[in-house]
C-alpha cells in the first residue's frame, strides 16, 4: 500500500499546487491596470534579474556555441563540407540552445533568489505585516518581478545568442580553420526572421514561469529556515521542469501552426 499512498499524497499536492499558482495567476493579472506604478521595484528587479545574470549568461554561451561547432564537425567529417558549421550552429542556437539554455540558467539562479527572499519574509512574518497595513503583497512583491523577469529575459537570450555565434565562430576559425567569412555564409545559408521571432516568443513565456515559481514556492514557505530550503528546491525544480515542458507546446504551436512552412 505504501506507493499507492506515495502516489497519492503527490498527486494531491500537485492538485493544490496547480490550484494554487493558477490562483496567483489570477491575482497578478488583477494587478496589470496597476503594474507600472511601481516603476521603481520593476527597474530594481530589472537590474537584478537581467544585468546580474549577464556574466553567468556570458560564460554559459561562449561555451555552448564551442561545443556546438566542435559536435558539427564531428557529425560532418566526411559527409557535409565544413563551411555549413554556421548554418547548423545558427539554426540550433536561435530555435533551441540560445533560448532554452538561458532559461534554465538564469531559472535555476532567479528562481532561487525570489523563492529565498520571499521564503524569508513568509517565515518572519513580514508578508503578513504587509496585508494587515492593507499594502497587496501581490502588486508589490509579486508583479514587479515578473515584468522584470518577462521582459529580461528575451534580452538576455539576444545577448546569448550573439556570443554563442561568436564562441562557435571562434573556435570553427582557430580549431577547425573555417574562415570568418566561410561561417558568416553558412551561418546566412538558411537564416530565417522567423527562427529568432519564434525563438524569442518562447522567452516572454519562460521569464514567466521562472518569477510565477519563485513567488509561488517563496509565498507558500513554512517550517523557518529549513522550509526556505525546501521551497528554494522546489521553485528551481518546477521553474525547470516547466520551462522543458512549455519549451515543447511552445514549438508545437509557433513552428508548427504561426510559422508553418508554406506547403
């Protein structure tokens, strides 16, 4: 009976769970007429979530775009001429690496710190203060870090991208001596305005996700510290696990029915 009762007991808390973030949802969009009044808090949060994660992000693309030269090589030595490394890294950086990959490193970093901070002012009593004065908690905690999350991070997925083909092109020149110009022609080939549109769109929704787990996790904390532990965990699992997820619907949806190729 023990993994019936395991299995329960964990889809009764992902019922309240998704009860719960849907129930934030509502209340954030409540507070759109009233989101720009705190310009303030939305630049703060700005400035923590896009300018502090740009070395992260920075070091994360550089790397990224190298491996993905070095595998292109590996999979065309024989087969395919060398100058096509700039379509394939273009192609993969724009619709999947760039995107998703700076996603799940700014999540995992982001989401931490908005589940620890608020976890914190949850367990001291501080949240609650707050709506005993009658100050929304939502439209002064929660909102300003989610304009700040949405709007950052096709931002910063722009800056990763460049530096992923940048990386790659580096390494295609000094390793795999593929000229600057040869890149750039591959890395043209099969470029689409649609690639990075679509590539982008993707982000809006995953700088969504990354601020909803955090503030969710961070708002339903209890135990103390040991419980900001957990609901820090648990805010960089969920805004990870449903990055991949909507990362799939997402695709679907935009390269499949908005950008479908015309037949």
């Amino acid at each position: 009976m023990a993994p019936f009762v395991i299995l329960g007991r964990f889809f009764l808390e992902f019922l309240q769970d998704t009860g719960g973030m849907f129930i934030l949802i509502g209340r954030v969009f409540q507070t759109i007429p009233r989101a720009f009044a705190n310009a303030r808090g939305i630049l703060q949060q700005m400035d923590r979530i896009g300018i502090g994660s740009i070395p992260l992000v920075l070091v994360t693309s550089l790397f990224v775009g190298a491996v993905t030269a070095v595998q292109a090589a590996y999979q065309f030595h024989g087969y395919v001429p060398l100058k096509y490394i700039g379509t394939v890294v273009g192609k993969s950086v724009i619709l999947e690496l760039g995107p998703v990959l700076t996603a799940l490193v700014v999540g995992g970093r982001v989401s931490a710190s908005i589940a620890a901070e608020l976890g914190t002012m949850k367990v001291t009593e501080q949240i609650d203060a707050m709506e005993m004065i009658a100050i929304d908690p939502v439209e002064n905690l929660v909102m300003p870090r989610i304009v700040g999350a949405t709007f950052m991070l096709p931002i910063l997925t722009i800056f990763s991208d460049f530096l992923a083909i940048l990386g790659a092109m580096v390494v295609a020149n000094v390793s795999l001596h593929v000229g600057f110009n040869a890149f750039g022609s591959g890395l043209k080939l099969l470029f689409r305005t649609q690639d990075m549109a679509g590539g982008l769109m993707k982000t809006f929704v995953f700088g969504f996700i990354i601020a909803l787990m955090g503030c969710y996790h961070g708002f339903e904390t209890r135990g103390g510290a040991e419980g900001v532990g957990r609901s820090t965990m648990k805010a960089v699992v969920s805004a990870c696990l449903l990055i991949l997820v909507s990362n799939y619907l997402l695709a679907s949806f935009i390269f499949r029915i908005l950008f479908a190729p015309s037949s």
